[in-house]
C-alpha cells in the first residue's frame, strides 16, 4: 500500500500549516486563540449536549493521568542521527503555550523503551519503522498502547521507505495519530506537525482529567439513584399491594356476585318454562333480560380492569374457527328471531378453518357486536359474514363484517364509539341499556389479535362493523377435507326464502357440495319452477322453505306441494326464523322431511340434506325420518360409549343420571386402577376422569393410558380423549392436567351445558384428527374455574345450603334429588368415620383424599358452607398442619347436619 493513499497530506486538516515567517525563532509564542480545535481546557456542558464526548475510558494498566511536567517532552527514535539533529534545530527550547519543547534522543526501540519508562509524560513520539527490524516501530507502537496502556502519548510514525506504510487497520487498532514520509516533512512542516500533536495531547490530558472529575460525579450520582430506586421500589411494592387487593376484591365481588346471579338467571329460565299467563310470562322475560343484562355489565366491568392493569393476556390454542363461530348463533338467533329479524351468516369456503388463537375471545368480540348490531335493529336483518383477508403458509388473517339494517349512527359520533364508556348517543344508554365498554374491550382484544376494528355507518341507514385478527395455522393442514356422499352430489336443490342474504347463502353452501341449485323469491315462484322441472324431465329432488314468507307461507306451499301426485319422490326441508311450539309437528304432518332454525349452521345443513336424501328401502318402502335440529344432535351421541372414573357416590349418580339425559352410554369405576383395566378390555369414545381418587388418582391413570401405546389397540388408545373432573381447578393444576396427557377439564360442580359442550368439543376434535394438547396450551372453552377465588373466611349462615341452585342443577328431578340425598348423607358418614381415624394416626394425606372428596360431593348439593370448609381441611392436609383439623372437622359435621335438615325438608 502507497503512503499517499493512507495518508493524504492536501486533505489532512489535523494539523493546520503555519506559515515561514512565523516557523522558527528562538522563542516562538502560541495562543490558544491561533486553533479553535483546542480553545478551552476544559469541555462545556453544551459540548455534551451537542453531542460531543465526555467520557473517555481509560485504560486499567495506567493507574493515573501522567503529571504535568515543566516541558512538552517529545521522544525521536530512530537509527539515522541526522533526524535527531533536525528535529532538535526545528523545535529544541521552543517556547509553546507556556512551556519549553524538550527532545528525548533514542536510536533503538530498546532505548525507547527504558526511556518511556522513565518518563510517562513525555507528550509526542517521532517514530522511525524500520530500525533493528522491519517492523521494530510497529512493535514500539503496540509496547506503548498496549504494555504500557498509555493512550496519551501522540504517535507519528516517520519512514524513508513509502513501501513501508502500515495497514490502515493497524493505524486504526494502535491509535497512531499520523504518518508521514521523511522526504515530505520539510522543517515548517515538521514543526507545524509537533505543535499541533503537542496541542492535541494537551486536550487529551484535559479531557481525562475532566472525564475523572465526571466519573467522581456519575458515582455520586450512582449512589443517589440507588437511594431513589430503593424508594421507588417501596413504592413499588406498595402499588402492586393494592393491585392485588383490588383483583382479589374483583375475584371475591365476581364470585358474590355471580352465586345469586346464577340462581337468578336460572330459577327465572325455569319459571319461563311453567304454564304463566301472558303477564306472568313478560315479568319473568324481563327478570331474565335484566339478569343477563347485569351479568353483561359485570364481565365488562371485570376484563376492562384486567385490560387497565396489563393482565389480560390471550390464549394460545388449537381451534376450529367454522365451529366457534357457527356456535355463537345458536345463543344470538334466539334475541335475533325474539324481534323477527333475519338472522344468517356465512363464512367463506377459502377461510381456513384449523387455526391457532384465543377463540374464548374470538367469540367475546364477536357477540358484542353482532348482540349491539341486534340491539339497535328493529327490522330487517343482521349478517355476520367471515372472509379470508390475507394468507401464508404459517398464519391467516380473518376478516369478520356485521352488517345490520338498524338505527344507523351519525358521523360526528363514530370517532367516539371504541372509547371507554361512551355510546353514539347518551340517550341509548337509557334507551338500551350497556356499560359503554364492550366496544372498547373489543378494539383492544382485537388490536391484542394483531387485526384492527372500523365502522361504516349512515343516520338511519344501518352500520357494517367490521374487525380483523391474525391467527397461526395448525400444521395438520388447511382445514378438513369435505368428503361429499353420492346421495347429495349433483342433487337438483331449490331454495325458496323472500331474504336474499339467506338464499344467497344457502346457494353457496350447496355449490360447495356440488348441488344444482336454483332460488326463487317468493312461494309462487317457486311453485313454478317446481312445475317447469318436472315438465323438462329434469325434477328437483330437494326443496328447502322459508316459513314466513309475504303472501304464501312455507306451510302453504309445502300443503300445495303434498296435493300434487308428480312431487310425491321431492323431499321438503323447512327453514324458520320463528319458531313456535307445534310447528314442527305441523310440518311433519304436512310431509315435510325436516325442520330447522335459522341461522342454519353449514355442518348442521350438510347432515340434513344427506340425512334426508339418503333412502332405507324395506319392503318396497321407504322408511323415512323426520329431521330437526335436535336428532341430529342426538344420533351422534348415541353412538358415544363414555368412561366414568369417580369414586365418590353423589358425584357418580349426578353424572350417571346427566349422561344418561344426554343420551350417552356409560361405564362407572371408583379409582384409576380400575379405570386403566376398563379402557384395557372394553372400548370407549371418551373417558371423565376424576383426580382424586384411591389406590390410583386421575393423574396416574391418565398417565398409565398414554403408556399403553403399542400393548392395545394402537390406534385408539392413546389418543382416547381424556376429560379432568376437578372441585378445585388452579393454573398449575392445569398444566398438570395437560402435562399428564388429558385433553381438557371440567370444573365441579358439573353443569349438564356445559358437560354435553365438553364432550361434544372433544369428539369434534378426535374426528379432525386432534390428538393430545401440549402443556403449554390450554383446552379451547374451558370453564372458567370456580373455585379459583375460594377464600378461608366461612361464608355467611345463608349460604348453607341454596336449594335453588341445586334443583336448577337437578333439572327440578324430585327423585334425583331423594336419590342424591340419600347418597350424600350415606357417602359423608363414611368420610367422617374415615377422617376421625386419619386423624388420630395424624395421616395428613388421607385427611386430604377425604375432604377433597367432601368438598366435590358438598358443591354439586349446592352446600356452600360444607365446601368452603372442607376446602380449608383439604389445604391444611396438603401442607401437612393438622394441628386445627379437629375443630375444623367439627364444623364440618356441624355444617353437614344443618344441609341434611333441609334436604329433610325438601324431599322428606
């Protein structure tokens, strides 16, 4: 490499020239006015604001900055005297800035060495490189910044051989400050180059000395942080103390708050059911509506909180996105149908439909706007429509659009509807009713799914609420192959509803399935081309009615189509937004095949038309039948064989009795052992595990099952579908229900809904293929844990027993209930006789197994006292402290005596 090209002297602007007539004299002067670069000792604190630096590390190995001596000394190392007699003609006793120019002579780096040494201020080394060695001034360079640690001196390396210029990065990694051949270094030259590396030392010494000062300060200062943090941490402390008191007195107001709640509710959905009359039947309706409009405002009051404080965080699990949407409808048809509205939804045949996600929140979102878009509609209709918006191989994002005919919003309130308590209009809050936070919880929920939320909406003219949110996809695929019967492709399918967002949707469905399908708008139309099909020798073999249509309704025109001999082989579905009791029994009588509400789901249509088209002969006649919504719920159960594994007798009758009402099969076992060898011999869909349990508790058993593997039945065995049974669902025991090999849990006490949702869930997953979920995910929809926020306080003596709740749970069965009672009190006398023995043997885990089982049975009877008691037995066993146990078991007979006379009372 060329010198010239390292080291450009036209462009060099480090060191300034000084002209001829002031480079030499036998005292020379300098000012600190002749270079800015260096003007003040000492850096400014606008230095530092302006970016300048202020601290500069210096090296461990130099233990201080190097005393201010009376001279600038400046070492010349190089083997050629007449470099030193130059040197010491040009700057020898040269006054600058104050002090003498001082020359130190070595002709070796050995000398050089010692005299560095002996010297640590000297402020400027005029180097030679090649000396004793080709590369002996390289080596001085490295003894200096690196041996030495000294990162003051000035280094300008003096060659007279260009070939030897070091590599930039050698100048960079050395700090060498310049390099010049000795050809070009003409005496003004030479002098204007030391003076200006004299400068530039000083600055560096000032800087250091400043850059310590600095150092003393930022400790100072360090040790003020400190005293401040430990303060803030005080503060801290303090902050997240009232945190958790809030959230406990939010966890402890939701659970106070939702037990009468639920009993409201519940007694009220009951009383709706009983033969009222008409003004009976309104002030039930609206204690009903009422009801679930506080427990609305509760669940919005408890996520906004959450919301507030950071903790509301998503979940993120296996779901099928068809399914958690198709089972909103069936909760938001029914407010929908309740004020003759039309009700639909589609979702498009593109969307995948096996993602990954919070669908709990999915379904969150979704109910508050579709339930607002029913709210505020008094006529007309309300779609849901779910369309796939972008797409790659790893996630989608899904776009949802709500669309209503309803009372419209004005423009210069739409920028304040995703705003915390606030509605277009002051006046709905009294009119309608709501908090003003669903769709502030919304944005954000939908903003935590990386999607977004919008409105578009006229006075008046309805509103389209649409939001966005970005799934994974599952690896098993794009979603579930549709394996399409011979008895429904190429089907000729007429659907004839006056709604054209109904027919539209229904038309598509039936494209999917490879139908030929036409529409037609009103019931005479319809008939018409009924009578053309026939006539071009080409019939429909399906026709699919809307109930209330202007001018003819479905009833009539499927009596028309009955009178008439050439439609005896067209099979007649009726569709319905209306519901009322004998309708379908109407319809049947008529000759219609099946009955359904809207919306109807897709899975739902799909069984109907290929339960419907598919024909049983016997005898020459066909045997026909009648489908609703209901028998197709139905048929799919019936083929269910359930698993059972609870050893307590209360809790095995409930379930038993549940199950059976539910129209599943099902085996009972008292332990897990037992539950191992069923699962061994016999073949179930399902298994209900309970956790506590003796000689082998539900954790174990779940584990032995997963083992079996290879030894039976490979293909069924590990990946039967295992469901927790739990009075006392922590998060941690959640993990440890999944990290066992369960798919999913239900918390006790069990309610009939929710068990037949579970169930069902997790027989949809098996046909999807879905095995067990991985520990780090929780099961899609499930329960909220109701134990979670017990606390060691006895409730109140109200809380005894609530007969209510407990007949609620009992679906009002009389003989259930005397069977269950007659259990209860049999089981809790055995538990009690087993507990006394525990405790003289001071046998803490028995004395666990034992209220763990007292409490589970206690919560299904709705013995609220009796569970919180046995829940706090259950605690001290776990910690292993019974020295309270005997007067905690004192109560709890005492508890038990005041339930049991008033089960007495109730079924004598």
């Amino acid at each position: 490499m060329n010198s010239d090209d390292l080291f450009d002297e036209e462009s060099d602007d480090l060191f300034p020239q000084i002209s001829g007539s002031e480079s030499r004299q036998d005292e020379i002067l300098f000012s600190d006015e002749d270079d800015d670069l260096f003007a003040d000792d000492k850096p400014s604190e606008s230095d530092a604001e302006n970016g300048i630096p202020m601290h500069t590390e210096i090296p461990e190995k130099l233990s201080c900055i190097p005393k201010t001596s009376a001279a600038w000394k400046i070492l010349v190392v190089d083997d050629e005297n007449d470099v030193h007699v130059v040197t010491r003609l040009v700057a020898e006793n040269v006054i600058f800035e104050g002090k003498q120019l001082r020359i130190l002579d070595a002709w070796s780096g050995e000398e050089a060495r010692q005299i560095l040494v002996e010297n640590p201020d000297i402020a400027l080394v005029l180097l030679d490189v090649v000396m004793e060695s080709d590369t002996a001034g390289l080596d001085l360079v490295k003894y200096i910044r690196e041996t030495l640690g000294n990162p003051f001196i000035r280094i300008v390396l003096r060659t007279g051989q260009p070939g030897h210029a070091p590599e930039r990065e050698v100048v960079v990694n050395y700090d060498i400050n310049d390099y010049k051949t000795k050809l070009e270094l003409t005496s003004e030259k030479l002098f204007t180059m030391v003076t200006s590396s004299i400068r530039a030392y000083k600055a560096f010494q000032t800087l250091a000395s400043y850059n310590r000062d600095l150092e003393e300060k930022v400790r100072e200062r360090t040790r003020d942080l400190e005293a401040q943090k430990k303060e803030i941490e005080k503060a801290r402390k303090k902050a997240e103390a009232a945190s958790v008191a809030k959230s406990e007195f939010l966890a402890n107001m939701s659970h106070e708050i939702r037990t009468p709640m639920n009993g409201v509710i519940g007694m009220a959905t009951l009383l709706i059911d009983t033969p009222l009359t008409r003004e009976q039947q309104e002030y039930a309706e609206i204690i009903r509506s009422s009801a679930d409009s506080l427990l609305t405002i509760l669940n919005d009051i408890l996520d906004f909180s959450k919301i507030e404080a950071g903790k509301l965080e998503l979940e993120i699990i296996d779901f099928d996105l068809r399914h958690t949407v198709e089972d909103i409808l069936d909760i938001l048809a029914m407010n929908a149908h309740r004020k003759g509205l039309e009700f639909a939804c589609h979702i498009g045949s593109d969307v995948p439909a096996l993602l990954r996600g919070d669908p709990g929140r999915l379904r969150q979102i979704l109910t508050n706007l579709i339930g607002n878009a029913v709210k505020f509609t008094e006529e007309g209709e309300v779609v849901l429509s779910v369309s796939s918006e972008s797409e790659t191989d790893s996630d989608a994002v899904v776009r949802f659009t709500i669309t209503d005919t309803g009372i419209g919003i004005p423009k210069d309130r739409m920028d304040h509807l995703f705003q915390s308590f606030s509605q277009a209009d002051t006046s709905m809050t009294r009119r309608y009713g709501g908090t003003g936070l669903g769709l502030a919880i919304s944005k954000q929920l939908t903003e935590m799914m990386g999607g977004e939320i919008g409105i578009q909406s006229e006075e008046g003219s309805g509103s389209v609420f649409w939001f966005t949110a970005r799934f994974e996809k599952q690896a098993e695929g794009r979603r579930p192959k549709i394996i399409i019967p011979e008895d429904i492709r190429g089907k000729r399918v007429l659907v004839i509803d006056d709604n054209a967002t109904n027919r539209k949707i229904l038309v598509k469905y039936l494209a999917l399935w490879e139908c030929r399908s036409d529409e037609a708008k009103y019931g005479t139309e319809g008939l018409k081309k009924l009578h053309l099909a026939v006539a071009q020798n080409d019939p429909f073999n399906i026709v699919i009615i809307d109930m209330q249509m202007p001018g003819m309704d479905g009833e009539t025109v499927g009596r028309k189509i009955r009178k008439n001999s050439a439609f005896d082989d067209l099979r007649m579905i009726m569709l319905t937004s209306v519901g009322q009791i004998g309708d379908a029994a109407r319809c049947r009588q008529i000759g219609f095949s099946a009955y359904l509400s809207k919306p109807v789901k897709r899975s739902q249509l799909y069984e109907c038309l290929t339960t419907v088209a598919a024909k049983t002969q016997n005898g020459g006649e066909t045997e026909e039948k009648f489908v609703t919504r209901h028998t197709l719920t139905e048929s799919g159960r019936r083929t269910l064989k359930i698993l059972l594994a609870e050893d307590n007798i209360v809790n095995q009758k409930l379930a038993e009795i549940m199950l059976g009402k539910l129209g599943y099969d099902v085996d009972i076992v008292n332990n897990g052992a037992k539950a191992l060898a069923a699962v061994k011999e016999n073949f179930y869909n399902l298994v209900l595990m309970d956790i506590q349990m003796p000689e082998m508790n539900g954790i174990e058993a779940t584990k032995a099952i997963r083992k079996l593997g290879a030894q039976n039945r490979e293909d069924q065995v590990p990946n039967i579908p295992i469901i927790a049974m739990t009075a006392h669902a922590m998060k941690g025991d959640r993990d440890r229900f999944l990290e066992a090999g369960m798919n999913d849990y239900i918390p006790k006490p069990i309610s009939p809904a929710e068990l037949d949702k579970v169930i069902r869930k997790q027989m949809r997953l098996q046909e999807q293929g879905g095995g067990i979920p991985s520990k780090k995910e929780k099961p899609e929809d499930t329960p909220e844990d109701t134990h979670e926020d017990m606390h060691e306080d006895t409730p109140d003596e109200k809380e005894i027993f609530d007969p209510d709740e407990f007949l609620t749970r009992i679906e009002n069965d009389e003989r259930l209930g005397r069977l269950l009672m007659k259990s209860f009190r049999n089981d809790f006398g055995q538990r009690m006789k087993k507990m006394r023995e525990s405790l003289k043997k001071n046998d803490a885990e028995d004395i666990k197994l034992q209220a763990h089982t007292i409490k589970g049975a206690s919560a299904n009877m709705a013995a609220h006292t009796l569970t919180q008691l046995a829940y706090q037995l259950e605690k001290m066993g776990e910690t292993g402290d019974i020295s309270r146990a005997i007067s905690l078991v004192d109560e709890i007979e005492r508890a038990f005596e005041k339930v049991d006379s008033r089960l007495k009372k109730m079924f004598g």
